[in-house]
C-alpha cells in the first residue's frame, strides 16, 4: 500500500490529490528543464506565470491529464487558489521537522512566567 502525502481538493465536482510525489518531481523536470523546487520557488517569487503553474499541477495530479484539462481545472479553482494549493502540496512533500531540544534542554525546569501578579510592586502610589 502506497502512503500519497498530497492535498485533496474539488475541482468541477471531481475530488483530486496534489501530490509532490518523486515520480512528479521527475516528470516536472522533464517537462521543464528545472527542479519542481525552482519551479515552485519561481512561482512564489514572480507569481503569475501561468505554463508554469499548470506543469506544476499536471506533475502533481500524475501527468495524465492533457493540457486543456489541466488548464480547465485550474480555471475551476481559480488561479490564486492554484497556487495556494501548490505551496500546501510543496509542504506536505517536503515537511521542516520540529527543531528538537538539546539535552540540558530537556530536563530543565520550565521558568515560572514573567508578570504573573504573584509578587509585590515596588512600585510606591504616589498620593
């Protein structure tokens, strides 16, 4: 059994997966001549490009679909939502680990929090 992480979304009443899967990355690459990751970067940072936003959700969505069909199901979602869900795609295919605490860090106490209430004001009223 094949474990997909990817985004599911409807598109023109059919429920899709976006998935940034080796096979896609591959696929993108042939397609484009640059790493699906330049090819995401270059979206996030210039925006519209819209061959390139559709070889993106084409790798993503397996390669199968023809050029009108992907260009269909990107006007079905809208281009901004596209685009958002090519960069959840992104992160779930390429998820930042959650930093781990040193070992010291681990076992110390936690702070009792600033401000609390729990002390007394040095602060004298003034009358």
């Amino acid at each position: 059994m094949s474990t997909v992480r990817g985004i599911p979304f409807e598109a023109a009443g059919t429920v899709r997966t976006l998935a940034f899967t080796t096979a896609a990355m591959v696929r993108y690459q042939r397609a484009a001549g640059e790493t699906l990751i330049a090819g995401v970067l270059a979206v996030e940072r210039d925006g519209f490009d819209a061959e390139r936003v559709g070889r993106l959700v084409n790798a993503g969505l397996g390669g199968k679909l023809t050029e009108e069909e992907v260009f269909a199901l990107i006007d079905a979602v809208g281009y901004t939502e596209a685009i958002r869900l090519i960069g959840r795609a992104f992160k779930e295919a390429f998820p930042v680990p959650e930093p781990k605490a040193a070992p010291d860090e681990a076992s110390a106490p936690e702070a009792e929090p600033a401000g609390n209430g729990a002390g007394r004001s040095e602060t004298i009223p003034t009358p």
